[in-house]
C-alpha cells in the first residue's frame, strides 16, 4: 500500500493529515505522469514537501467521478447530507489545532490567526448542515385558473472551486460546503502554494463519511487543472475567489458553456474617518481592518481617508500604533508574518517608491526587514496622492495609505472612484451620515465602526469588478442551484 503521507516531519498529533497526493473518486492519487512539485515555507524558504502536479486528463476524471458521484448524492434526503456535513464540522473542531499548524508552514500566517481561520472554516459546514434541509417547494399564486404553480430548487450538477493561498482553509469550506448542502458534487482546486490544507480537509471529509466522487481535491498547476473544467459542459458551475485579472479569464473561458459563476475577486477597500468618530475605536478598527494576515486579504483596508481636522493626530497615533507590531515567523505567533512569495514583496516595495515620488511621507516602515526573504515592514504612508499606484490598485500586502479629505461629498467621490466594490469601512457617530453613506459607497458590503463582518450567515460578495454573485447564507446555496417552474393541471 502506497503512503501518501509528505516526508517531511511536522508537528502535528494526526499524521495522516498530512497528504501528498490529490484526493479523486474517494483514493489518494499521484500524478498520471508522475509529477510532483515543492511546497515551500514562506517564512524560511524551507521545502515542506512535494504534491502531486495532476495532467489534464487527471482534471477531466475528476469531472468523471463526481458526474457519475452527482446523482446518488443529490438523490440523498437532505437531511443526510447534513448529518454528513455535521460530522465533517465535528473533525475540523477536533484536529483545529494540527489544521491551524499545517496552514501556518504552508502559508505563514501567526497561529493565533491560523486557529481563528479554522473555526470560521468550520462554521460553513456547521451553518450549511443546517441550511441543507431547508430548500422547499415554494408554492406561487397560479396566474391560471386550472392550474397549480410550483417553483423547485434542484442542484446544477458538478461544481468547480478554485481557492486561493490567503485562506486556504475558509474559501474551500465556504464554496464546499454550500454546493454539498445543495446537493451537487465537486471538483476542488486549491492554490499550488497552500495545497496541504485542502489536501487535509479532503482525508477529514473521508472519515465524515462525504462517498468517493463527491469531495475530489485536485493538486497541479491551475491552468492545466482548471481549463478543462472550464469547457467541460458538464460543469455547471464555477466559483472562484482570487484577483480580477484571473476571473476576468475564467469568466471569458467559461463563456462556451453557459457555467453559473461565483466571483469573488480584488478588493480596494476605503476607510473613512470623520471628525467626531471615536478616535480610538477607529484606530483600533483601522488597525485591524489593515494589518489582518499581513495585509493580505481582499477585505483589507487598501485606502485610508481621515477629515482634515483630525487628519494629523489620527496618522501621529496609528503609526505609533503601527510601530509596536511584531514580524515574525508563523509559531511564534507574531502580529504579522511573511508575505506569500517575492512578487508580493516587490509589488510592496513598488507602490512605496511611487508614493514618495508623488508626495508622500514615511512614518514608519518602508523597507524589508532581516526575518526572512518574504518579510517587509508594516509601513505607514502619510499624505498619499490620489494619482499614486496604492490608491489605483490593491496592495495586498502591509502599507497603508494615509490621506486627509474635507468634505463628505468628496470623500464619498474618491472612494466610489475605482473599478472595485468588496467592502467600505466607515467611521462617524452621526446616524443620518451612517444611512447617507450606506446608501451613497458603492460597495457589495459597508462597516460601521467595526471591521469584523463576515460570517457563514451573511451574503459575501461584491460589486463592480469585485466579483459576481455571493457566498455565504442561503444565497450562497442558492448559487448552486436552478430554479424548476412546474405548472400542473387541475383536472
């Protein structure tokens, strides 16, 4: 019997969580060919392993396993599916600790960060064992006098997920979990420099019980795994969370074959504070809303705009604040980690530099620090341009851009003045300009005077060019489902 098992030695209590081949049709599969490639430690350059790098004709059995998994599974009573999905949540809760290990090597975010990920991983299976049993017969008012009118909810069929580094762990289960509750199977891709997380949910899905064809995790490089599925007709849906640049292709790849799609893409977000917010919640809020696994999050605060009045006090304290954070390697469970990989740094570095060609001011950071290759300082920028790259693009990394403003039209001019639309954080305690502003930001999702938002229970998603659709809620199953109108006669 063949071990599957990676060869490098890992702290964890359940070694066989620890999984070097991808996970098809219920066994653990090598290559066709053969193939392999490193996974690698962000935070030392150590190599953690080598995974399976799958062909094409291993992405098209995986569609051959869960189209042939699909009927059986759907055919399931919900409430099936859901005493499943209970008991995959049971294992996560169970193994949190060695899960939140394995994405600490692989992705280098503190552990205590790490932790916090796998219980909001958990919570999708958890909420969506619930949902499972509730998708009824919606009986509509017949607009024909011999006939009853009936709307059913039935599940598209195969699903494709692509998942990306930053949340190796969440964005999988809040993708799986919705499509299984509604009674569709999957083929799973996950980022080729965080595969062991996805690796180790597919072996805790297997003990849940998840029958082989349902749950397939397939390793390699996305363009070999992923295209075929884009032209493949029976896959009825895709979900992808990652930049805008590729949603843009797999929205242009998918266009063939008519696929439901569920895109989670760039964020940019604005945070606005007021005169006469709380200074210190906002902060404190900012703090977080910036910093949270490096900066590397599509929800992170990309623009920061203060009102004038209390422009300088605000950048005085947050880069007091800022100075006080520690850089370090995941287990010791500093406030930030490294970053993911060379270009991310580079990007960091880029839009700094440009940023002092158009004006602004260091107050802190501004350079890469001695931990490791990846690591760059939490950086501050004061006095930032609106013509300077970090107010363009997404940063994804640990600068924040500081800026003042002086009017509420204006304010809310300069953040609506982007292609993105995730999320808008907003600081005031005047109630009327809470409602204009919730009304007025043109954004998927608006916090007031907190960061902390999502959550299995709400609609996650975007507007504009950050994404279609959404994940999470009902909606979020909903999203892997169609709408059957039955008309029946009377008589």
């Amino acid at each position: 019997m063949l071990d599957t098992t990676i060869p490098t030695k890992v702290d964890i209590a359940d070694q066989r969580l620890l999984r070097s081949f991808a996970y098809l049709n219920g066994k653990w599969r090598a290559a066709s060919d053969g193939a392999t490639f490193n996974v690698t430690d962000p935070a030392t350059g150590a190599r953690l392993g080598e995974v399976a790098k799958l062909t094409t004709d291993d992405s098209r059995a995986a569609v051959d396993a869960a189209q042939e998994a699909f009927a059986d599974w759907s055919y399931k009573l919900p409430q099936e599916r859901a005493t499943i999905l209970r008991k995959w949540f049971d294992l996560m809760i169970e193994h949190k600790e060695d899960l939140a290990k394995i994405m600490v090597l692989e992705q280098g975010k503190p552990i205590s960060e790490a932790r916090g990920e796998i219980d909001y991983a958990a919570s999708f299976l958890e909420f969506y064992a619930e949902e499972a049993k509730r998708p009824n017969i919606e009986g509509v008012t017949s607009h024909l006098h011999d006939a009853e009118v009936e709307l059913w909810l039935e599940p598209v069929g195969v699903v494709a997920l692509v998942t990306p580094w930053n949340f190796p762990s969440a964005m999988l289960t809040r993708k799986a979990a919705a499509a299984l509750a509604a009674g569709c199977t999957i083929v799973a891709h996950p980022s080729h420099e965080t595969p062991f997380s996805a690796l180790a949910l597919a072996e805790l899905a297997e003990r849940a019980g998840v029958p082989a064809g349902v749950f397939n995790v397939v390793t390699g490089d996305a363009p070999t795994i992923v295209e075929p599925w884009t032209a493949d007709n029976r896959v009825r849906a895709l979900s992808f969370t990652g930049s805008t640049e590729i949603g843009r292709l797999l929205y242009r790849q998918s266009a063939d074959t008519i696929k439901k799609l569920v895109l989670e893409l760039g964020g940019h977000a604005p945070v606005i504070v007021f005169k006469g917010a709380d200074l210190d919640e906002a902060i404190d809020e900012t703090m977080k809303a910036k910093w949270a696994t490096s900066g590397q999050d599509c929800l992170g605060a990309n623009r920061i705009y203060v009102e004038r009045s209390v422009y300088d006090a605000f950048c005085a304290r947050f880069a007091e604040e800022t100075e006080k954070l520690t850089v370090g390697r995941g287990m010791d469970d500093p406030d930030l980690g490294p970053l993911m990989n060379e270009s991310a740094v580079a990007k960091q570095e880029d839009h700094v530099a440009d940023a002092i060609a158009k004006g602004a001011k260091v107050l802190t950071g501004g350079k890469r620090l001695e931990n490791g290759d990846l690591f760059y300082a939490p950086t501050v920028l004061a006095d930032v341009a609106d013509e300077a790259a970090i107010m363009r693009e997404e940063t994804f990394g640990p600068v924040a851009a500081i800026t003042p403003f002086d009017s509420e039209d204006e304010v809310v001019r300069r953040a609506n003045d982007t292609e993105f639309g995730l999320v808008a954080y907003v600081h005031t305690m005047d109630p009327r300009r809470i409602y204009r502003l919730s009304r007025a930001l043109q954004y998927g999702m608006v916090a007031v005077n907190r960061t902390k938002v999502t959550g299995a229970p709400i609609p996650f998603g975007g507007t504009k060019q950050s994404g279609l659709g959404r994940e999470g809620a009902r909606r979020g199953m909903e999203e892997f489902m169609e709408i059957k109108y039955v008309c029946r006669d009377w008589a």
